[in-house]
C-alpha cells in the first residue's frame, strides 16, 4: 500500500503541471519509442551480466515490494511455538526420537500444526537439516559447532536472496546512461533531417530529450527506490531464520527454556514482535 501510495505521489509531482497544461503530447509521443530502447538495452544488460535465476528473482521482487515481507508476527510465533517444541522432545526423549519427524515433516504431528513453516523450503530446510545433524551426531556435538553450521546456511541464503534487489539497483545505475544512449540516437536522427525546418528539427530535439528524461526518472523515480526497498523487505524476512538459531542453540548451551524463548523474541523488529504474554501464553497452551 505505501509503495502504490508512493508511485501516485511521484507521478503527481512529475507529471502533474504537464497535464493540467496540457503539454504531454510531446512526450507521449516519444515514449514509447525512447523506452523500447532503455528498457531493452537494460534487460539485455541484466540478461548478460545474472543468472536466469537472479533475473527471475529480480522481476519476482517487484512483486514482492507490493506484498511486503512474507512473514507476519503470526509467523514469528509459529516459528518460536514450532522449533521449542522439536527441542522438548530432543531434552525429554533425544535426538533419536526427532528423526521421524524431520524426514517426513509433512507427516509429522508436530510440524503439521504449522503448514506455513511448511511451504516456507529454506526455514524448513534450515530446521530439518540442523536437526538431523543432531541425530547423525546422537546429540554429541559443541554448540559452537552447531551455531557456525547455522550461520554460514543463513549467510549463504541471504546473500542469495539479496542478488536480486542487487541486479534491480544495477539496472537503476545503468538507467541514466541508456537514457542519454537513446537522447544520442536522436540526436544522430536529427541531424540527419539538419535540413529541415525549425518546427520538425524542435520535435525530433525535444523526443531525444525525452529519453535522458525517462532513463533518469525511470532510475531515481522506481528502479533504486525498488531496489532498497525489496533489500530491506528480504534483511526483514531474515530475522525468522535468527529466531530459529537462537532456540536451537540456546537448548544445546543448557539454558532455561524461557530465557531461550525471550532472547529468540526480542530479536525480533518491533512490527513483527509478539508480546512476552502472547509468547508464554502460547507456549502454556
């Protein structure tokens, strides 16, 4: 919602006095020709220089700017209610007992309480694979060990995520040099017609000018905006992957459970944070 609220914002102040003036016909008609050239020139750059996947995370990422984070306070406290549960049964039975459910978590009576977890593939993996390594182990492992394991898998995932608010801030720099690629082309146009008169050389000016204009605008105005935005959307959705860590360590090191709980908890940003009620409340119940 704020993002739609931005972009109206912005077309307001920038296209505002032209419209009520009634001098947008010159830039309309430039347009489009102008923005095939930027924008194809800037996907055949993000083609070049990313992977198919990169790019298909990238275009994915708009979208995402749009939905926001996928993960609510809801999510957060399925998380803490999910993992703290796993660690009851690794205290009270062993990490033998855990097996059946981190091989088959979709059968499992404890991960099917919460189907979100389970759509979610790197939380689910993240839980899952360090879970089994404590199985592997029979439980005999430094949880030093274990926490360097957790976060090098997390570094690595958030790195991977970040490519593609990376390749869209890429795209924001080229931009303005693709605008004034185009601006050049119809220069060279429009001095090819040098022997025209005034009116016809003013048109073909004014639609080169419109492409410096657009590859700037389309850079500043969306395509950096959108890049730092989905860069803190995808640092936002990191925290869960934190939360989980931080139970699963805290079991190993031997702390009480509430204190484990209450430092996963307040590791969270304050939008997504539950309360200490709606955490212990939840745990009792």
């Amino acid at each position: 919602m704020v993002a739609m609220i931005g972009i109206v914002v912005l077309m307001v102040c920038v296209f505002g006095l032209p419209v009520l003036h009634g001098e947008m016909g010159p830039i309309l008609d430039a347009a489009p020709h102008e923005l095939f050239t930027i924008f194809g020139a800037g996907i055949g750059g993000m083609l070049i220089g990313n992977s198919g996947d990169t790019v298909k995370a990238a275009v994915g990422g708009i979208g995402k700017i749009f939905k926001g984070p996928s993960f609510n306070k809801a999510d957060y406290l399925a998380t803490i209610f999910l993992v703290s549960k796993l660690m009851k049964v690794l205290k009270a039975e062993g990490a033998v007992a855990l097996e059946a459910h981190i091989e088959n978590p979709e059968a499992s009576a404890i991960f099917g309480e919460f189907p979100k977890v389970l759509k979610e593939h790197a939380l689910l993996h993240l839980i899952t694979d360090t879970v089994r390594l404590m199985v592997v182990s029979q439980g005999n492992l430094d949880p030093m060990a274990v926490e360097d394991v957790m976060n090098l898998s997390i570094k690595t995932h958030h790195h991977g995520a970040l490519k593609a608010a990376d390749t869209l801030g890429t795209l924001a720099g080229a931009l303005p040099a693709l605008g004034i690629v185009a601006c050049v082309l119809g220069v060279v146009k429009t001095m090819g017609a040098i022997d025209q008169p005034p009116t016809v050389l003013g048109a073909l000016i004014g639609s080169a000018l419109v492409g410096t204009f657009l590859g700037v605008f389309l850079a500043y105005g969306f395509f950096e905006p959108f890049s730092k935005r989905l860069a803190e959307i995808i640092n936002d959705e990191g925290e869960i992957y934190g939360v989980v860590k931080q139970i699963i360590i805290g079991t190993l090191n031997g702390h009480p459970m509430p204190l484990i709980i209450e430092a996963a908890r307040v590791g969270i940003s304050h939008h997504n944070q539950p309360s200490f009620a709606e955490v212990f409340d939840g745990m009792r119940g």
